[in-house]
C-alpha cells in the first residue's frame, strides 16, 4: 500500500497540533470537574445510600 | 509530501487529514484580535451587571464567549476565503494561505459554536446561551452570508453582531436583558460603523478588489466621510447615556464626553482631507483612535463599576 511521508514541517506542525489539544483537553477535563462541585455543591457528598 | 512505502508513514487513505497548518493557524481561525475585544466587553457587562456570579462561572461564561465569538470568526474565515485572497489584509489567512483546508475550518467553527453555546447554556443559563447562538449566526450567517456582498451597509446593521458581547455577560448574571445593557450594546454598535469606513477608505482599492460593496466603493468617499462624522457624533453621545441612566458615575461621564469629543474631533479631521488624498492619515488616525475609545470607554465603565461594587460592599 503507498504511503504519504510527511515533511519536517509537516510533522512540526502535527506535534504542534497534538500538543495544543492536549493542554486545552486537559484543561476542560479540570474545569468540568470544578464547574460540577461549584453546581451540585456540597451536597453532591450528601446522597442517601 | 513525498510518496513511500515506508512503514511509519501515513497510509495514503489518511492523506486527507494530512495538514500543514499548526496549532498558532488554529488560533488564528479565531481572529484573537476580535476575540480579545469580545473578552474584554463581555467581561465588562458581566461586571456591570446588579447581582453575583460564582467566579468560576463567571470565567466559564467569558471563555463560552470568547470561544463563541472565534468559532463565529472560523466560519467567516470559511465562507470569505474566496474573496480573502484577493485583499492584501487577508490574503494570509489559513485557508487562502493553504494551510488548512476549508472543510477542516468549517467543521472546527461549526463545533466550537455547538460547544460554546452548550457549555454556557449548561453551567450559566440558557439566555446567555440563546444570546450567543443568535450572535454566531447573526455574524456568519446574516452578515457574513447576506450583507457583506449585497449592501454597503453591511457593517451597520452587521456591528451588531460585535455589539452583544455585553448583553451576554449581562444575561449571564442577571438571566435578563435590560436598558442597561441595550445601551452598552449601543456604544458598540454606533461605534462599528466610523471604526470600519475609517478602515474601508484607506483599504478601498482592497474591498473594491475583492467586489465587497463597501460604503467608500459604492457612494464615494465624500459620503462616506458625512457618514463618519455622523456615526462617531452618536458614539459620543452614546458613550455618556450610562452616566444620564444613572448606572455609571459623573466621573465616568466626563471621561466619556472627553473621549468622544476627541473621536468627534478625529472624525471631523477625515472629513476635511481632501478627497482622492492618497495617504489618508487622517482616516488611519481615526481607525487607530477608534480603538483606543472604545477600549478607553469600556475599561472607565469597569472601574466605575467595580469602585462602585466595592463601596456599596461597605469595605
């Protein structure tokens, strides 16, 4: 099967790519988690069993 | 891109997704410049507004908007890069650079105006929400799409668009809409237009270029510049109606009378350069001062605000 090889360039801007989505993933992740306790609050450790 | 049939290259089913934009040409689908005055304004009636925000929330609001207003400026940038590559200011965009392919920037806009609008909607409000939708399509649709190329008034009733950042952040606290935040939008809204036909005469040869019927191309420069001074006379007035409303101070209105004097004063220099003048220094004068008002305007009402919040706490 052919295969494309990315140039230099190509592969930079790819890592450059990769690592932008990370951090803003990451960062998500963090505030979802935070904007949940700020929005249920303390009584989301309060559930009846 | 070289073809191989070397194991770790990509297969060539995938040479679609092979793209040589990075992360900053991302960045820049959302018009960081635009962004950075969506932030600004929306945080300043988020601010004004009577009432209390969580500051997490708060800051969730502000970045749903910002990324609302970028999303709305990657599907400006999809839908115009065929006449962006004909303008010098534009032509180094992403897509008309070819460094992204339009699909990929239609996707990534249409995705970040769906997360955007239901990231605010569920940890805000859905007013804001439906504030932000309706802002997102009155930008990429309304104007973008219809008014741009068919009427040289496309940036007034367009400016819109740029005008509710501050009705949102105000919706975001107090769920509502109100006098107060109608007249903020006012500001804006009557600003747009002297801010960009000070931009459209110097760049006219540009827009005339691309077949955009600007107000400079269509009725000449002679109107355009009546119309200047009309549009910043009734941004100066604007700028003091929070003071005569009553929510901001003396301080701030004298601030704000002094600043529109000045852009009155400006726009009166364009309407006397003489018309076919090359230079235009005049008009970039104005442009370049547009800014620095509508910044200065804004960032006085914020301090009014916030010294007014802070003595009414009784500190």
């Amino acid at each position: 099967m052919d295969h494309v090889e990315l140039t230099e360039q190509q592969k930079k801007a790819r890592r450059s790519r990769s690592l932008a989505l990370g951090v803003v993933l990451a960062l998500l992740a963090v505030l979802f988690y935070v904007v949940t306790i700020i929005k249920v609050g303390p009584g989301i450790f309060n559930r009846p069993l | 891109m070289a073809m191989t049939n070397e194991p770790d290259a990509l297969a060539v089913a995938d040479s679609a997704l092979v793209l040589d934009g990075d992360a900053g040409d991302f960045f820049a689908l959302l018009k960081p410049r635009v962004m950075s005055l969506v932030v600004f304004t929306a945080l300043v009636g988020l601010l004004m507004a009577p009432g209390e925000i969580h500051p997490v929330i708060g800051f969730i609001a502000i970045l749903s908007i910002a990324v609302g207003a970028g999303a709305s400026g990657a599907l400006n940038m999809w839908y115009d890069a065929d006449i962006d590559i004909l303008m010098d200011r534009t032509a180094k965009r992403p897509i008309p650079a070819g460094r992204i392919p339009a699909d990929t920037v239609l996707a990534f806009g249409l995705f970040l105006s769906v997360f955007s609008v239901a990231t605010l909607g569920l940890t805000v409000n859905l007013l804001s929400a439906g504030l932000l939708a309706f802002t997102i399509f009155f930008y990429a649709v309304v104007y973008t799409m219809w008014l741009k190329r068919s009427t040289p008034h496309n940036i007034v009733i367009g400016g819109a668009a740029g005008a509710f950042p501050p009705i949102i952040g105000w919706a975001c606290v107090t769920n509502s809409i109100s006098l107060e935040s109608i007249a903020l939008f006012a500001i804006i809204f009557l600003w747009t237009p002297a801010h960009f036909w000070a931009l459209a005469l110097f760049k006219s040869d540009d827009y005339g270029r691309a077949g955009i019927p600007m107000l400079p191309n269509v009725a000449g420069e002679r109107a355009t510049k009546n119309q200047i001074v009309l549009y910043a006379a009734l941004t100066a007035v604007s700028g003091v109606v929070p003071a005569i409303m009553g929510f901001a101070g003396v301080t701030y209105g004298v601030i704000a009378a002094v600043l529109g004097a000045a852009f009155v004063w400006y726009s009166v220099q364009v309407w006397r350069m003489a018309d076919g003048d090359k230079k235009m220094v005049p008009a970039k004068k104005l442009f370049a001062y547009s800014l620095l008002y509508l910044f200065a305007v804004f960032s006085a009402l914020l301090i009014d605000a916030l010294v007014a919040k802070f003595f009414s706490a009784g500190v």
